[in-house]
C-alpha cells in the first residue's frame, strides 16, 4: 500500500504568489499518483523521484481550496489534502 510522506496540509498564500503543493509518496508495486480538486483529476506538473509536484506560477481567487493527492497502487490507495486559504482571510469556525 502506498505511504504519502508529508509535513504540511495547509498552506497561506496571496493572489498573484506562486505555490507548489509537493505529495512524496513510497511504495512498491510504484504507486500511481494524481491529485483531485472538486472531484477533477489535475495530473502532476512534474515528477522529481517519488514527488508529484502540483505548481501554481500565478496563484488565483478560484485556485484557492483543498487538493487531494490520491496514490494508488495494487495494493491499495492513500490519500492527503492540502488546504491552500488566502493570506490575511479570517477563519471560519
């Protein structure tokens, strides 16, 4: 089953900044690795060893939200949400 490595699930950023949201994940057989915003499938910018990166050069209004990594492999499926909120926005309870 794959094992997503991570140390982070939020992330505070302004219009206009540039993000990158990281999934390392292990596994053997190799996972395949995707991530998923409102249930579409976005496929990695790139994939550096077993880090799928996800790359906003310009982040917008719209981009804000939760990402989910989804790894899967013939084993099973694991998967992390990353939360990018806007900077200075209050949270809601």
């Amino acid at each position: 089953r794959p094992i997503i490595e991570t140390t982070y699930s939020k992330i505070a950023a302004e219009i206009g900044q540039s993000v990158m949201l990281t999934c390392r994940v292990i596994g053997l057989p190799k996972p395949n690795i995707i991530w998923k915003y409102n249930e579409q499938v976005i496929a990695c910018n790139e994939i550096i060893n077993d880090m799928c990166l996800l790359h906003f050069s310009k982040i917008a209004a719209n981009d804000f939200g939760t990402y989910r990594c989804v790894a899967e492999n013939l084993l099973g499926q694991e998967e992390w949400s990353y939360t990018i909120v806007s900077r200075g926005k209050p949270e809601t309870p």
